[in-house]
C-alpha cells in the first residue's frame, strides 16, 4: 500500500527503496526505513504482539540516539522523554492515545513517527472534519458492485480503522474533536469492544492484537464538539507542550528545518542558525505577549506563531535567499514571512506587529536590517 510492491503496473516506478526520493514527502517508514531496519535488528526486549519494535526501541527511535553497532538514529521529536515513555507505554495497553496541544505542537507528527514504529504503517489515517462521515471510520460500499451483486465482503469498502483492526495496527485519526459526535459514537464501539460489526453481511471484524488508535486534537478546538466522557474514558491523553526554552525551539527548526531543505534539494544554507534565532525569538515574544527580558509587555496577535509556523518561515526564506539572494539567508528574506504570520487580522495585528517593530525590534543592537525589512514587509 505504501510502496508499489511487485504487482504494481509495468509503468509504475521501480520499486526498489531508493524510488522514494522523487517524492514530495515520503511516508515516515519509507523516509526512515534504514533507521527502523537497523532498530529492528538490534532490538532483543520483549515486543507486545503484533509491533515491529519493543517499546523501548520506539522511543529511541522518536528521540534518537546511537545503536550498538554504532548507527545513529536522529531525534525526530524533541521533548521531555517521559512525556514519549508514557504514550508509547499507552499503545501497548488497552487504551487508545489522545495526542492534545495547541496547533504547531507536533501532534501529527509524532502519531505519524509512533505509527510507522509500532506497525510499520503510517498511512491509516482518517482525517476529522466537521464533514467526517461514518464510512471513514467504519466501512462503505463500492456502489456498482453493491447494485450488481448485492453486499457482498467484495463490495465493501474498509475504513482505515477496519483495515487497522483486521491487520493488528495502529489507526490515525486526526483532529478527533472536529469529527461530530454521532461519528465519534461509533468510535466508541470500536474501542470497547474492539470489534466492528458489518450487519448487511451478518458478520464482524474483530481487532487482531497490536490494534489502537492514536488520535490528535487540538486545545483551541475544545467546545467545537466537546467529547462524550464516554469516548474520552477510552482514550489516555498526553498534552504536548510548546517547546520550554528559545534553545529547545531553535534546534527543533534548525533541524527540521535541514531535512526540508534537502528533501526540497534546496542547497544548505550557511550561518542560518542567527537568523532561525530571531524568528524564534520573534515568535516567542509575541506569543507569550512580552520580551525575553520580561521587562516590555506586548499586545498578542491573533495567529498561533507555532515552532512550525517559524519552521516554515525559515524555509520559505531559504527559498527566497537561494532563488533571488546570493544564498545567504538574512532578515529580508525571513521579514515577509514573519509578517505573514503575524499580521492575521489587517486591523489589531497590523498594529501590534508595529508596536513590536518600534518598541522592541528598533532598540535592539544588530537588529537594524530586520528592523527595516519588518516595516517595509508591513506596507
Ligand atoms: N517538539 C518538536 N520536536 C520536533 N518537531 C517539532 C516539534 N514541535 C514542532 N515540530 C515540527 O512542527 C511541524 C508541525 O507539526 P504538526 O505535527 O503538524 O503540529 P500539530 O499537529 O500539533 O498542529 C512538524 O514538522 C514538526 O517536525
Ligand atoms: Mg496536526
């Protein structure tokens, strides 16, 4: 499913590994394959039924760390490793894991990681909207089929969740708060009984073991379609935070920020880290509504100013540098970005963003260029 296998049509890609490199993104199991190989290979602890890895193993590979045959896995997540311990310790139990925080604070990213390192698989995804039907978290029908033959388990269409449930997998469902409550019901069956019943065929599918979900939410969501307690009660919930200190969330973009690139096969980009560090400070500043010193109070803007929003500032900008710069990134390039992100709102973000620029950005030594690329960028 994830990679055409040796069925797929003549014209398809070939199928060896490397055919990944022409995507745009590749999944985290094809992006990471050598890393989870190499885990796997290494890896004697005990691993509950159907994982490819131990839970230990699935740690390190979301923290990163070095293997003793000397194979460095890289940190994917940074963050405190309890706070990983504790949800993948999640996975191996009964419970379902609810990833919650503000938007930008990884959640999708780490259930993606936590899927491909569980089950090898990280494409069984439902994506909650408002508009979430039941069929994507139970199962549909192939209409002409239905009409021709009547329903039949060929006419059935699985949703990733019975596909999770048949193969003993880790089902995704993202943004589970938007999803309405009569959808989220049928959830619930799901995860207590851990079967799904296909009455039309007079029959079942009941989850193989390794079976959970890893569901995502966000904190400002809450009250959208708040959930049933009896929903929440299947679930165990770890909150991601905001990263704790402007260090922590400069070496999350730096690095991140080094995988887009070469992923986009942008050029690497020297001494950018100076200029990730304002727009993570930036970001901080406006965020929290005051300056690192703590000593001027700021109005707050409207926009959530995430760790990824400033990631995509950065390479938005390393685009710019290298297309139309000498492919040095400087504060022009970050500028409009930044005032992208900031100024949501025309009205009350314009004029916070302009009580920053002169209070804070103005005064600041060696801030000068960003200072005037910041005003021009506004209008
Ligand atoms: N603590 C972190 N460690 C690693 N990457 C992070 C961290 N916080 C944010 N990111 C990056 O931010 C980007 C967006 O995260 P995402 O999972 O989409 O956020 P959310 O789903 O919480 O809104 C990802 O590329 C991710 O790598
Ligand atoms: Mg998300």
């Amino acid at each position: 499913m994830s990679q055409p296998g040796p069925t797929a049509h003549a014209d398809a890609a070939p199928s060896a590994p490397e055919s990944d490199a022409h995507l745009l993104r590749a999944h985290a199991e094809q992006a990471f394959a050598a890393e989870l190989a190499a885990l796997a290979a290494q890896d004697d602890a005990l691993r509950p039924p159907s994982w490819r890895l131990s839970p230990g193993a699935v740690v390190t590979y979301l923290l990163g760390g070095t293997l003793p045959d000397g194979t460095v896995v890289t940190p994917k997540y940074v963050g405190p490793r309890r706070l990983v311990e504790v949800a993948v310790a999640t996975l191996a139990t009964d419970r379902a894991l609810l990833l919650l925080g503000v938007p930008g604070t990884a959640k999708t990213w780490v259930s993606e990681h936590l899927a491909a390192a569980v089950s090898g698989d990280s494409t069984l995804l439902v994506q909650g909207t408002a508009g979430t039907p039941e069929e994507a978290v139970r199962y549909g029908w192939n209409y002409a089929r239905l009409i021709a033959e009547g329903p039949s388990a060929a006419a059935l269409v699985p949703s990733p969740v019975m596909v999770a449930m048949r193969e003993g997998k880790v089902a995704r469902i993202e943004e589970l708060t938007r999803i309405p409550s009569d959808v989220q019901d049928a959830l619930i069956t799901v995860l207590s009984e851990k079967s799904l019943p296909v009455p039309e065929l007079g029959t079942e599918v009941q989850a193989v073991r390794g079976f959970t979900v890893i569901a995502t939410a966000n904190d400002r969501d809450r009250g959208v379609n708040e959930l049933s307690s009896a929903l929440r009660r299947r679930f165990s919930t770890v909150v991601l935070p905001l990263p704790a200190t402007a260090e922590e969330e400069v070496s999350i973009v730096v690095q991140r920020v080094e995988q887009l690139g070469a992923s986009l096969e942008l050029p690497p980009v020297p001494d950018a880290v100076e200029e990730i560090r304002r727009v993570v400070t930036v970001f901080r500043e406006l965020r929290g509504g005051r300056t690192e010193d703590g000593r001027t109070t700021l109005k707050q803007p409207s926009g959530t100013l995430s760790t990824a929003e400033a990631i995509s500032v950065v390479v938005n900008g390393i685009a710019l540098a290298t297309h139309f710069g000498d492919g040095v990134l400087r504060a022009a390039d970050t500028a409009a970005g930044v005032v992208g992100a900031v100024v949501r709102d025309p009205v009350a973000d314009r004029v916070a963003w302009s009580e920053y620029l002169e209070a804070v950005v103005r005064e600041r030594e060696g801030w000068a260029h960003f200072y005037r690329a910041g005003r021009e960028a506004a209008g």
